[in-house]
C-alpha cells in the first residue's frame, strides 16, 4: 500500500518522488532524518528490534541516543544527566526492567517498544509517526500503548498511527487516510467511520463488504 514508504519519507530515509512538506503552516525540508528530528518528526519504525533499537545496548544508551546534544557538555558525555533523562522517560512510560543498564534486547517486545518511544519523545518532538505500534506485543502492553497514545494527543502532540489492524484504527483515530498501490484512496473523518468505508477504499471494490 505504501504506508510504510510514505512515512519513511516524511521522516528523510527515503526520498519522495515529488511533493512537500508543510508543518505549523511552513513548508520544510526533509533530507535526512537529522532533518527531520531538528524539524521535530520523529519514527517509530514496524521493525523496533531491527530498525527502532540497538538491542545490544543498554535502555539508558538507547533513550539517550538522540539526545546526547543534551546530555553533554563540551563533547563529554554526562552519565548522570543521561541517566536523569532515561530514568524520566522510562517513568512516563511504565518500563518494566530491572534497571536502566539492562540489555534492551534482554526486554518483553513491549518493554522494547516503550524504549523506542521513550528515545523520541525526549527529543521533545512536535510529531511522532508509530508505524505499527502494538505489533507483536501482548494485550496489556498494547492497552498501555495505546493509553499513552491518547495523552500524548490531550497534550498536543501530532501523532501518525500507521496500523493494519481495523478496530484499532477504529478506536484510536480523529482522521483516516486509507492508501492503495503508494496513493491515497480515501479520507474519512471520525463521525461516521465503519470497517466497510475502509475495506472498501483499500480494496478499491466498491461492492466489498457491502
């Protein structure tokens, strides 16, 4: 469908073919995900293991990864500080670990995803992009995901859910956009969305589910 490329251009790993990008009113350019993070977009990627984390490292090195321009002071790293800013975003978050300097890849695949998020939103991001955010995690780590997903709307944060699953489009979203071979097939606002209206654009049938 393309979901997946489409997010992975707003946030600079790959290039789009045309288009641009218009965040608070101003157009932006987005070249790099350093581009990207200095703008205040953040990814989330579907593979957390392979793409989202370094597994080998500990939850403090991975949270504090895209921070370090915070946590040092004349190109030395500040362990306190850098602690400071992990243990704050494993709190928010509900990290379950026995500490800070545990192995993320020694972590339940929710615990690992929190870590993921923990390490964007303390870049203090004005948009995250979860693509596929409760894949392969269990149903009360998905409920927690999904619970901190809302607050981070209630507090003014632009979230971009990409999500295969329908009740949880359903549930979660103010606004759908349906794609199909790379292009958008459908806009649906909250007010009067249904599971047909979506498997009707992304089939592109307008009979399906009829």
């Amino acid at each position: 469908a393309g979901r997946s490329e489409f997010c992975q251009a707003l946030f600079g790993v790959t290039r789009p073919s045309a288009g641009t990008v218009t965040l608070s009113g101003k157009p932006i350019a987005v070249r790099s995900p350093s581009d990207a993070i200095d703008a205040g977009i953040v990814y989330v990627p579907e593979e957390r293991g392979r793409h989202g984390a370094i597994t080998a490292m500990s939850i403090v090195s991975n949270i504090s990864l895209p921070s370090l321009k915070v946590t040092s002071r004349r190109n030395f790293l500040r362990m306190a500080e850098e602690f400071e800013l992990a243990r704050k975003y494993a709190e928010r978050l509900d990290l379950r670990a026995a500490s800070l300097s545990q192995p993320v890849g020694t972590l339940s695949g929710g615990n690992q995803q929190k870590v993921v998020i923990g390490k964007w939103l303390a870049t203090l991001p004005k948009v995250i992009i979860l693509d596929e955010p409760t894949k392969g995690i269990d149903i009360g780590s998905k409920a927690a995901v999904h619970a901190f997903m809302s607050q981070l709307a209630v507090e003014g944060l632009a979230v971009i859910m990409v999500s295969s699953e329908i009740p949880e489009i359903l549930g979660m979203s103010d606004r759908v956009i349906v794609m199909r071979e790379g292009r958008m097939a459908g806009v649906f606002e909250r007010e009067g969305l249904s599971p047909e209206a979506l498997v009707r654009a992304a089939t592109g049938n307008k009979e399906a589910a009829a």
